[in-house]
C-alpha cells in the first residue's frame, strides 16, 4: 500500500522534527518543543507521575520550569534511530544522551530509552505519544539505573 | 488512505494479540509470549541493560529464567490501552499492573507504562518493539517509582 519513496519521505520528516525537538530542547523553547505535539498527546515522562495527557503534557509554563533547573542548554542526542512508518502512523525509538549542567552546578550525562507515536493529520507529522525511560535495578535495592551506557 | 473499518479491525487484531501475550506472561509460557514478536524487535525493559535487541529479545531460555523467579501466574492486566493503526504500521500504549508472589514469598503489584510498536507483515501483525518502565524520582534518590498508582 505504501511505496518505498513515499516511505522514505516520511521517514526524512519524522526524522527532521525529532531533530527540530532536540534542538529545541538545547535552546530551551519550549513553545518549539510543544508544537510537533497533537492536543491528545499521551506522555510517559522520565519523572512520575505514569503519564501525563492532552493539557497536562503541553503546559507550556511546566516545560519552562523543568528547563530553568538547568545553568544552560539541555543536550539531547539521539543514537540508534529507527523509524518504522506506514499510511498515516508511525513510531520511532532510540537511545538518547541527556547533557548539560544543572542550577546547582551538577553536570548531568544521562544515557536513557526514547519511544515516540506519531498520527499525520492534514499531511502534517504529529507526536501523539512520548515514551522516555531507564531501567529499574530488580536487586531489591529499588533504584533507577542512571548510569547505562550503550 | 485506511477506511473506518480496516481500522477498526486492525485494532482488535492488535487488541486479540496483546490480551494473548498477557495470557502467556499469566500461564508462564514464553514460546507462546514471544510468539507475537517480529524477529528483529527491540525491546526496552523494565531491568537493565537499555536495549534488547533481536535474537537477544526472544531468548526464550531467559524469559523461562525470569518466569522461575515467580511461585505462581504474573497477572498482567492493561488499563487505558490505546491503539494507533493505519496501513501497515501501529503502536499502542497502557498502564499496565503487574501482580504476583516470587519464589521468596515476596508480593508484587507494580504498576508501569507500556508502549508496543508493531508492523504487519503478510497479514500478520507481529510486535516490533516494547517499551515497558516506571518513572523514577528526580530528588537525588536515584530511585525508582515502584509504587505509584493511577
């Protein structure tokens, strides 16, 4: 049903706003980074709660507040890309490194899993689900694993 | 480009096969569990390390492994399951709870988030990636949040 070219081309766009997202990201935009987003976006976030939906995960002023925490850009790389997208939906994963410096002077390098959903309406891409994560340590101890690296 | 219908039917397709994998996970039957998955998945789970990737996901032999850490069924229940099917491409995302005895004696209800990404391939929709996590606290704990409810 879809063709190779058409495939491609879509490929290249969803590849295009995630890069648009992480340079957005580093500028700390976060109108920028809240616009490749449909109003239904279901959010699976790094930080609780388990999600956040529609409003909740485009409250511009909560993105703001998150990237006044860091002393300067939020680096985001995305490793590993695949994009798999057909018709009019398509997700991506990869393996993201977070950088930067907080506030407090921490220096953050945070290697964690990056899963998105997206629905094109109107011919425009857009992000309907989120999904950013590490891994739990199942030793008993409770603690996220922070400091994987691939 | 995909009528009401096509994806009305692709969405029980995908509905039918994910209440099969939480059967599967339920009787313990990993043949049967990774039986949905296309040969090149990659899996993003809830124990380290960041990524399984193909014959590493459907290492039946670990899975069992894992199921013998459990004294009894895993219940796996999928709430506010939502499915985005067009074409040949669809993802799906839940809030799932997890519930069962280890062979300790200890109780477990996790509640986590899930993502599947799944493409269909002669007729057949097979799972082509996972995504399953918890958030964790960004208090400087480093800890995972094993206890939160929806």
């Amino acid at each position: 049903m879809t063709t190779d070219i058409a495939r491609t081309t879509d490929e290249a766009q969803i590849r295009e706003l995630l890069a648009d997202r992480a340079a957005a990201t580093k500028e700390r935009d976060a109108r920028r980074f809240l616009a490749s987003c449909a109003p239904d976006v279901v959010e699976f976030s790094l930080a609780p709660p388990l999600q956040y939906k529609g409003p909740e995960a485009l409250d511009r002023q909560a993105v703001e507040a998150w990237y006044a925490t860091w002393a300067g850009p939020v680096e985001v790389t995305l490793t590993e890309l695949e994009i798999t997208a057909g018709g009019d939906v398509a997700f991506g994963h990869s393996i993201n490194r977070m950088r930067g410096t907080k506030t407090g002077g921490f220096e953050v390098e945070l290697w964690y899993r990056s899963t998105v959903g997206l629905r094109r309406t109107d011919g425009t891409w857009k992000i309907t689900h989120t999904h950013d994560s590490v891994p739990f340590l199942m030793d008993g101890s409770g603690l996220a694993a922070l400091d994987l690296k691939p």
